[in-house]
C-alpha cells in the first residue's frame, strides 16, 4: 500500500484535495500534505527545520523523522545536499535539539485531522510550491514559513506582489487613524493591496479603510485562521474574507500568543513591498515589525506625528535610529513601492 507520510494515500488524497485544488497527481499531493505535517511539528520561523526542508524536500524530510534516523545521519545528508556555513558538530547539536522538539510531536493523524478541520472551515494550503506563493516571504530563508494557511478569496494572493505593510499602535490617537483612513483609501484605489494583522487601532483602521473604496486587503493573523483574534474584530475579519484574504502561518486551532505575535509580524513585513508605521509608541510592537523590514532591505516609511506625543515617540525613534523614510502623504507612501505609479497632485494631501 502505497502511504503519505505514514498514512494511506488515498485517505490524504481524499482530504487534501479541498484545500489544495491546484494539485493534481499523487508528487503534490505528498509535498504539501508534509508541509501540513511540519507546520504541527514546529513554531512559527524554526530555522532548522527550514534548513532540513530546504536541504532535503518537505517529504523526505518527514520520512527521516519517522524512521527516526540519528543527527548525525541528518546533519550529514543537509551537509551533502546544501552549501552551509555552520561547522558540523554545531549542525549536528541543532538538529539533535530540533528532533527533540519534533519528535513527540509527530504524528501524521494529528496533521490531517487538522486538515479537515481547515477543509470544513474552506480554507486552503498555500505552499512554496505555488505559482502565486508571495516570493517576498523567500527572503526569510531558513526562517521563512513552511506553509500557510488562508481563507478568502484565492485570486487575491497575486496581489502581494504589489502590496504595502501598514502597521501602528493598537492604542492610537484620532490623528493616528484620521492619517492612516485618508492614506490608506487613496492607496487602495491605486489597485495596491494593504497588508496587516487585523489588531485594534492603526491595523483595522487600515483594513477597515482599504474596504470602504472597494480594495484589496489581507490580514495575518497570530494564530490559527480558525481563531479570529482579536475577538472584537470578528465582523472585520468576516469583511476581509469576502473580497481578500485572513491568512496564518499556525494551523487551525492554533491560538495567538504574544511569541506568535511577534513571529507574525515577520510576515507582514516580508509578504509586502514597502512597510509604513502610522503611529507608535516607544515601545510599540510595530517597532518589531518595522525592524524586520529593515532587515530585509524594505523601504520603511513613518509618518511623524507631534513630539508632544507619545503616540508617536516610536515613530520618531525610526526616523533617528533606522534607515526610514518620512512620509505624510499617500504619494510619498506610494513612492516606496517599486515601480509606483505617481498619484495625481489633488491626492497627495492629507486633509
């Protein structure tokens, strides 16, 4: 009998297919249904499990787990496969530690029941594999996801490649959102998708503003795109999903947690073209998702707000301490993204 990691191929087969309609012979099938497996193995950005997939494919990596081959005969095939520049010994230990992590974790029943928990709710896989795969997350390298999870509309996923981060503080200020609600609205008629994480303040003003001109939206989400989060937004994040996309990095019944938050804004970051904070405070996690923009070499924008306030003290800790961009207008917000095209004069301003 012919299995899938472990288990009869015709049962993945049988419930893969809804989430994963591109495939179409048993090759797909296999890969994507191991990277389902993966994501109940590790947390969000495991670098060695990202290097170990890398080196060796979805699948067969899942098949040295369950044949529970040693560290050393890993470390040894990731070594044969890959360049890397990590001396072998050390290889070997941080895989010895991931397989202590992995191992009382796996268990190929546990990934499809996840599955068809997904299948029910109609979400869907996306996989590296795929064509309209947001190639910005490859940047990530070894910590870039192994799968993601998503529920909306499929044909959104293009649009990351013309996408911009909008982030900012949950607790925002009336100028905070008034800026990001006449800024973002601009933006997404200009057929740019606007990319957050659904919290309260800045990021559903930016959903909730992308909405109302009829553009493109997608929010990321902590944990599991079963578990709306927060609950507040569980109206919001119904709209998203009508015209865009929730995605998430856990698998379904995975909830939120402050580590998850911050592995999340990752993505935002990486997924996009350009970030833009709107407003943050000196110890904002906006901030984080700022600083992962920049790692990556993306064009970061601030928008600077009264040094009165402490609202915006993180904002202006940007500008003094990273490599960003000031910008208080969607035009200039537009000219972050490669390619842009010039917004006419009369919607420059922000009134």
């Amino acid at each position: 009998m012919t299995t899938i990691c472990g288990l009869p191929e015709s049962a993945v087969t049988e419930y893969m297919k809804p989430v994963r309609q591109q495939d179409s012979n048993s090759s797909e099938i296999a890969t994507s249904f191991s990277r389902a497996v993966w994501g109940t193995l590790t947390e969000a950005g495991d670098r060695v499990a990202g290097l170990l997939v890398s080196a060796v494919g979805a699948h067969d990596s899942i098949d040295l787990l369950i044949h529970r081959r040693t560290a050393h005969e890993i470390a040894r095939i990731v070594q044969s496969r890959i360049e890397i520049q990590q001396e072998f010994p050390e290889l070997v230990e941080d895989i010895a530690e991931g397989l202590q992590r992995w191992i009382p974790r796996l268990s190929s029943r546990d990934a499809l029941n996840t599955v068809v928990h997904a299948g029910h709710l109609g979400a869907f896989l996306l996989t590296p594999e795929d064509e309209d795969w947001p190639r910005g997350l490859d940047d990530l390298a070894a910590h870039a996801p192994l799968g993601l999870w998503a529920r909306g509309k499929r044909d959104v996923v293009s649009k990351f490649s013309r996408s911009l981060g909008v982030v900012g503080a949950r607790a925002s200020t009336g100028y905070g959102e008034h800026v990001t609600m006449e800024t973002v609205s601009t933006i997404a008629q200009q057929d740019i998708a606007i990319v957050s994480g659904a919290a309260y303040g800045i990021d559903g003003m930016a959903h909730r503003s992308a909405l109302a001109v009829g553009g493109t939206t997608m929010a990321f989400l902590a944990g599991g795109v079963d578990r709306f989060y927060p609950s507040g937004h569980d109206a919001l994040l119904g709209r998203i999903m009508e015209s865009g996309l929730v995605l998430a990095e856990s698998p379904c019944g995975y909830s939120p947690t402050k580590w998850r938050f911050l592995l999340r804004n990752r993505l935002i970051a990486a997924s996009t073209q350009a970030t833009v904070v709107m407003e943050a405070g000196w110890r904002s996690g906006s901030l984080n998702t700022a600083n992962h923009a920049a790692t990556l070499n993306r064009p970061l924008g601030v928008v600077p707000g009264p040094v009165t306030s402490a609202s915006s003290a993180g904002c202006h800790r940007l500008l003094r301490e990273y490599d960003a961009i000031c910008v208080t207008t969607a035009a200039e917000m537009c000219e972050l993204l490669p390619e842009h095209t010039p917004l006419a004069d009369q919607l420059d301003d922000v009134e």
